[in-house]
C-alpha cells in the first residue's frame, strides 16, 4: 500500500492503536513497482501473531510494504478501523529494542572501563541531563514556557551537573563552569540574530508540522529553535571549558612563577588547536545527520542556490555557524577566568580530559 492510499484512508478510519507482533510465517515476497513511479520496491503478505493489546494472541495477515521480515521477527504495527468495519493493520517499525539494549550495555561498560570512577559520574551526569531534558524541559514547552529562557534555564542546570559532579566541587570546576555560562549566553544572542537574518521559521522538518497540528499552534517554533541550538552545542561547549581550565591548571603547576600573560598566550595556542579538531567535528556532525536529504537534492534537478536557500538546509548551516562561534568564544573567555583564578592554586585532581 503506498504512502498516499494510507494518508487518504487514515482519514476515514478510527484509530485503534499501535502494538506490537511477531512474523509467523512470511505467505509471499515479491519486488513490485510502486505506483506512478519507475521505483522498485518490496512487498510482503505476512501471518503475524499479536503480542500486546486487547487483540494479544490473536493470529492477523498483513501485508508489509515498510522492510523486509522474516520469520520471528518481531514489529510495531497500528491497529485502524474503517468506516465500514475493515480491520486494517499497518506495519510501522521493526522492534529493535534488544539491539539497542545491547549497544547501550556496551556503550556503558566501554565508559566505565576506561574512565572508572570518573567514568561512572559521566554517565550519571548523563543520565540527569536527559532526566532534566525529558522531565523538565519537555513537559515546560508544551505547558507555555518561553523556550528560550527555558532552554538557557536548563542548559545552566546540565552543565552544572556535567561540570561539578564530573568534575568534583573545585576551582577548575567553577572556572569552567562560569565561563562556559558567558559563552552560552553569547551564543544565544547570537542565535537571535542568526535566526532572525535568515528568516528561520523552525518548521524546516515534518515532525515541526505535526507537532504544530497536535498542539493547536500553540508552540513558538522559532524559540524552539533557537532553545535547540542552545541545547545542541552544550557537550563541546562543556568539553573545551574543562579543558582550557585543566590547561591553565597545568601551566601553572609546571611553573608557579609563570605570568598570567604568558599562560594565557600558551593556554590559547592549546585551545586554538582543540577549536578546529572541535569544529569540525560539529560541522560534520550536522552534515552527516542531513547526508540523505544531501543525496536527495544531489539527484534531483534542483540547483545548489536553490537547495541551499531551502529551510532546511539554511537550518543546520545557522546551527554549525553559530555552534562554532560558540566554541571560538569560550576559549579565550574560559582562558582568561582561568588566569586569573587558578593563579596559585593546587589542583587535587589529575587533569584527564573526558569528552561528554
């Protein structure tokens, strides 16, 4: 069934619910050509059993035009009526949960091996600063808050966690901290202007639409925007930060009588360096996120003037520019507290830098 039938007729059908099934035996598999196009695509007629819902056990056909599955596979699928009573089922996703569970048993074991006890406290500040964005942030947006007060709000709260319980309560910490805050907040009036030259709507993606339909328009979609980009540049923010203040630290442990002046000089070399390793990590960050809407316009007939003016595309360029000058900024106002205020100070941490 292609897209379009299942848009025209989900408007005449209740929706029942999504649940989940599993493949009993694939009845037939065969390479059609979808309708109206020279595109090739496979369809399948599968006998799948209901694993969860009102209708569990229950033993249904489906027909499958969303991946290939095979025998005990296991998807999601919604449950929908029509008008004149037909039971349509329509498969959805594929239930890789047990996939992800793994990945993220290894992603965890990975951090504590290496970084041990700091590892553990990484992982934990990680862990609040998707309880803060979840529990927080989310259910504060859909209830009126202004997104971007909101979003700098609950930046502050992440990078407190992600600095001082990563971190320790010290110097370095506080030093990193306060000047990472200045940073985000010059990054935000930045994305003012950013946002406002391009003219940026915030609905440069489908999801934008259907959330805007779902909340009846209540949503400032530009402020989520901009609350986005805030939210988005917090982790190499947080890392250069840490990392210009452990440098200062350093230079001065090396040589207590070291002026200020000097280790400023040295200290910002360091970080000029980490900037371009960091820099373009966004950058290509973003670019690899957009790379199949890339190859979509790489194929179509549309011109890259056109292309690039497009919403979407001028999103994620105002999101890598203002995330690098982000980055840019906090070296030397990070460099400059860090001076000052590590000057004679003895750090009773090792300095191991820990990406976020």
């Amino acid at each position: 069934m292609s897209p379009a039938t299942l848009g025209a007729q989900e408007l005449y059908s209740d929706y029942q619910g999504t649940w989940r099934g599993k493949v009993l035996q694939v009845i037939s598999s065969e390479i059609k050509e979808i309708p109206g196009t020279e595109a090739k695509h496979l369809f399948q007629a599968i006998e799948a059993e209901i694993l969860d819902g009102p209708q569990v056990g229950k033993v249904v056909r489906i027909e499958n035009d969303y991946l290939k599955l095979d025998k005990g596979d296991r998807f999601y699928f919604n449950y929908n009526v029509d008008r004149d009573g037909t039971e349509r089922y329509g498969i959805i996703n594929i239930d890789r949960r047990g996939s992800l569970a793994i990945l993220l048993l290894l992603f965890v074991g990975t951090i504590i091996l290496f970084g041990r006890w700091q590892g553990v406290r990484s992982l934990l500040a990680l862990a609040g600063s998707f309880f803060v964005i979840f529990y927080v942030l989310m259910p504060g947006l859909l209830n009126g808050w202004n997104p971007l007060l909101a979003s700098f709000l609950v930046a502050s709260g992440i990078l407190f966690g992600a600095i001082f319980f990563t971190h320790g309560f010290n110097r370095e910490s506080v030093v990193a901290f306060s000047g990472t805050m200045i940073a985000v907040f010059l990054t935000g009036l930045f994305a003012i202007v950013a946002v406002k030259m391009t003219s940026l709507s915030g609905f440069s993606a489908d999801e934008s639409m259907y959330l805007n339909l779902n909340t009846n328009g209540t949503l400032d979609f530009t402020g989520l925007l901009l609350g986005a980009i805030i939210v988005g540049v917090l982790g190499v923010l947080d890392d250069i930060a840490v990392t210009q203040a452990a440098v200062v630290s350093e230079l001065y442990d090396s040589n207590p009588q070291m002026s200020k002046a000097e280790a400023y000089a040295r200290a910002l070399r360091i970080g000029r360096e980490h900037v371009g390793a960091l820099v373009n990590t966004l950058v290509l960050a973003y670019t690899g996120a957009s790379l199949p809407i890339l190859l979509y316009f790489q194929v179509s007939k549309m011109s890259f003037n056109s292309a690039v003016n497009l919403e979407i595309f001028a999103t994620e360029i105002v999101r890598a520019i203002v995330g690098s000058i982000g980055l840019i900024l906090t070296v030397p106002i990070v460099t400059l507290l860090a001076v000052f205020y590590l000057k004679g100070y003895k750090s009773k941490n090792p300095h191991v830098h820990h990406h976020h």
